[in-house]
C-alpha cells in the first residue's frame, strides 16, 4: 500500500513539474506578446498623429484655395484647432483652455471665448494667422519677452 501511496505521490510531482514548465512558457510567451502589442500601439498613436497633422494640413489648403480665411471670429475652439495643430499651443498661451481655471469648450466661438476672458481678439486673430503665415509651424502668442535679466 504504501508503494502505491509512493508511486501516486512520485506520479503528482512529476505532473505538477510539468505544468509549472508549460505555465512559465505560456507566461513567457504572454509577456513576449504584451511587448508586440505595446509597440503596435505606439505605432498607432503615431500614426493617427500623423494622420491628424495630414488632415489639418489638408483642410488649411482646402481654405486658402477656396479663398477663406484660415481662422474667423465665428469660428468655434474645435474648428480652429483643425486648421493646424499648434492652435492649443497659442490658445494656451493667451490661457484659453491652457489651465484647470479655463473651462473653454470646444463649441465655444473664438469671438464669445475672447469676449469671456477679456481676451484682445485682435492679438488672438493675429497669433493664430502667424501660424500659417511662417510655414515654420511654430507657435506664436501674445507677449514675447527676451534678454530679461532678474536681480535680486
């Protein structure tokens, strides 16, 4: 009986052996595929990037060749920032949707977001049109200080 009782016990370890082998293989193939995955998601999100820089660009032509102009004062949040991506960026600079105090709304017009903040819509309009005209693509905003030394 008590060989039997052996054998049994011999036979369960032999059993347990191997499934702990089979579940390392099938955690280190889980990880191996957690990793592609991680990197097609990257891919992705860079490829939906480029394909939202892709759009805006196309939609700016779009405007320039039906003769529009690129922003307007009755143009809403979300309309503007489709005409290029660094819109956020000079909305931000002049705190229009840039801070937790902001609570622009991406339905709000140009126009009624300035009148809201007390925003100078000239300087607004300005900046944004600076966007397309250096086709640097760079941001512009509404003061730009340099060579401004602090002593204390």
């Amino acid at each position: 009986m008590t060989t039997i009782a052996l054998l049994v016990g011999a036979l369960s370890l032999i059993i347990a052996y191997l499934a702990f082998r089979r579940a390392d293989a099938v955690e280190k193939r889980l990880a191996e595929t957690n990793n592609k995955l991680g990197e097609i998601v990257a891919q992705l999100a860079q490829a939906a990037g480029e394909t939202r820089e892709g759009l805006a660009g196309l939609r700016l032509e779009m405007r320039q060749r039906a003769g529009e102009p690129s922003f307007a004062l009755d143009m809403t949040i979300a309309d503007a920032m489709s005409v290029h991506p660094k819109v956020t960026e000079v909305l931000a600079s002049f705190h229009l949707g840039g801070c937790s105090h902001c609570a622009v709304s991406d339905v709000d017009t140009i126009e009624g977001a300035c009148q809201s903040y007390g925003i100078d819509q000239r300087a607004l309009m300005t900046a944004l049109n600076q966007l397309i005209d250096s086709k640097s693509g760079g941001s512009a905003g509404p003061i730009k200080i340099s060579n401004m030394k602090l002593e204390i």
